[in-house]
C-alpha cells in the first residue's frame, strides 16, 4: 500500500507539471528563447531577445556583426534564408532549401505562345516555321519579307500595319527610307564624355579620349582621365637653365635663379641691363653670326 501511494504522488506530480507547461507557457521557455515583443518599435528587430548587453539572439538566429541573422540547416541552394530554417526561392524555384525546378512548360497557363522550352530556374520560347519571337520573348508574330524593301539592316511593322525599314541605335534612317546614316553624338549633348575628355564620333556610337595633358588612369578608385605630370616624365620643353612646375592639364616653365626669359628660353643676366635690352642682345647674336671667309 505504501508503494502504490508513493506511485500515485509521483504521477500527480508528473501531471501537474506538465499542466503548468501548458498553463502558464512563459514559466516553461527560457526568457532568452522569447523573442522581445515589448520593445519600442524603432529598436524591435527580428531575431532579437535580449537587448541588455550582452545582446542576445532568439533561437535559430545568430549573432553577426551586432544583427541577429537566421540560419538554415541546409544552404538555400537558389534562395536566401529568412528565418529559422526557412528558405525565400529564386523565381524559378521551389522546395524547402530552393533545390527543386519549376517547370514553367507544365503549367495549367503556359508562357509560351508556340513551343516552350524548359530551363532550370527559367524557360525558353521558340516559335513554329514562318513565325519570329517578339520583343517579349514569349509570342510569335509572322516573319517579316524585307527582299522587297531592299533595307539596309532590317525591317519592322509601323502603327499602321504597314512595313519599315529599321536602323540599330546610333542611326538614323536616310531619305531613302531603305539606308542608315550614322548619328553623330558629339555634336549634341548625347554623349557622356567628362571636361577632361574628347569626344570622338564613330559609326553609330562614339568613343571618349583623354585631352591633351590628361592620360587614362586610375583615380579614387575609378578609371578616368587624370593629369599628366610632364615634369615626372620628362615630356615637357623647358630650358635647361629652367625648372618644370605641374599645373592641371599643362605645365609651366620658370628660369632659375640668375636667368631671364620665358621659361622655354632662358639666358644669364648681365648687370646693368633690361630685360627687353637683355632680350633684344639675345635675337641680335642669333641674327649677326660671323661669316666664315673662304679658304
């Protein structure tokens, strides 16, 4: 009797701790497994339980650079995990981890006007005998004859109904209407060259060049036309008697101490003299040389 009173008490217990599991649910759920409702809204995110230090994560979400991210048992093989082993699936795909194909082609409403071609993640379209694939890539229209127009490139249906000669972008159709002429963009404001480049036409685009002074380069992290150093390269016209200073896009040239001129020319100083008397002996020495008398 003893024993089977014993029993009895043990599975009263057993009960009325599984009823206080049901009872009183916030009791049975360690407080870092609840996810903290009564944040202010500015600082309630997902994934996050505790927002005293240290900051603590709910269960399935972990701590990455102070954001509570989910985590997934598998890897989303064509998708992104959005919470506690749950996958968000790329157009295309389906299943639990985003492994499995849809097959657009067996759909109740098929894409394709014609023939359909399945792919994985996506689909193809293809079109019967005298028919072409239109600019959605999904419906077929009748092929167009272009022999008869005799067009350059090729041809279209107008608004009318009628049919066009067609030209690719950067050109424009002749007064023939059956030719392209090509479409100069630098002679307007089409063209995306910056201050420090040309713009160089060419048939139906147009390419952009460095200015002279400027040479392709990399700068803050973008490759672009920037300055050329001539006086770092060597490339410039100063006299020896001269020193070479940068400036953006050009340089300049300075006579040294003791010199005069403009920096391309430089001769030495005589005391007592003008710069114009100084440069009018340097024109005249060029202009009276000593002729050589014949042997």
């Amino acid at each position: 009797m003893q024993f089977k009173s014993c029993l009895k008490g043990r599975i009263h217990q057993h009960f009325f701790i599984i009823g206080l599991l049901f009872v009183v649910p916030d009791l049975a759920i360690p407080n870092r497994l609840q996810t903290k409702t009564d944040l202010p809204a500015e600082q309630r995110k997902p994934g996050l339980c505790m927002l005293e230090p240290p900051m603590s994560c709910c269960y399935g979400w972990r701590n990455i650079n102070g954001v509570c991210q989910p985590t997934c048992k598998k890897p989303c093989e064509n998708g992104f995990c959005v919470g506690p082993d749950q996958c968000s699936c790329m157009k295309g795909y389906k299943g639990k981890y985003c492994n499995e194909d849809i097959n657009e082609c067996g759909l109740p409403t098929r894409p394709c006007s014609h023939r359909c071609m399945n792919t994985m993640g996506s689909y193809r379209c293809f079109c019967n005998h005298g028919y072409m694939l239109d600019t959605d890539g999904k419906s077929c229209i009748k092929e167009l004859d272009c022999t008869s127009l005799r067009c350059q490139f090729g041809c279209q249906i107008e608004r009318e109904g009628e049919v066009g000669c067609l030209c690719p972008p950067g050109l424009h159709l002749a007064s023939d209407n059956r030719t392209c002429k090509d479409i100069n963009e630098c002679d307007g404001l089409s063209h995306t060259c910056t201050e420090h480049q040309s713009c160089r036409n060419t048939f139906g685009s147009f390419i952009c060049v460095c200015k002279d002074g400027y040479i392709l380069g990399t700068l803050q992290d973008t490759v672009t036309c920037r300055d050329k150093d001539e006086c770092l390269t060597g490339n410039h016209r100063c006299s020896r008697q001269a020193s070479c200073v940068n400036i953006e896009g050009s340089y300049t040239c300075q006579c040294e101490k003791g010199y005069a001129g403009d920096g391309f020319r430089c001769w030495k100083k005589s005391n007592g003299l003008s710069w114009a008397a100084m440069y009018f002996r340097y024109k005249h020495s060029k202009l009276t040389r000593p002729v050589k008398k014949p042997l």
